[in-house]
C-alpha cells in the first residue's frame, strides 16, 4: 500500500523496520510540498484536518523565513 502511495504521489522513500516494520519517510521540501497540496486538496476527517492546518502554516512561516526573528 505505501509503495502505491509513494508511487501515486511521487514522493516520499520506503523504510523497512524488522519483520513487520515499514514506513513512508518525506524528507525533501520538493516532497513535503508534493505532500501538502495532496492533503489541501483531499481533506482530512476530523482532528486530524485541524492539525493539518497547523502544520501547514508552520511550513508556510519557514518558506518565509519569519521562524528565524
């Protein structure tokens, strides 16, 4: 499922944990933004879309640079 989504987006790389372990990990900004506009386009239910905001403008304060004064 993770491979399609890394795929489908076009970001993100797949980790393997142990046996059972595995993760989709965006490091890049190129990725994170890929990432975002997804979510801005196809909301989250619940808390979770509330938190995404957030998040959202904190990303939006670094690409600004306001985080630094």
């Amino acid at each position: 499922m993770l491979e399609a989504i890394a795929q489908s987006l076009g970001a993100g790389k797949i980790y393997r944990h142990g046996h059972n372990g595995i993760q989709l990990v965006v490091t890049s900004r190129v990725d994170l933004k890929v990432v975002m506009k997804f979510f801005k386009k196809h909301k989250l239910i619940s808390k979770k879309h509330g938190d995404f905001e957030l998040w959202w403008e904190v990303i939006e304060l670094i690409e600004r640079g306001e985080h630094l004064t």
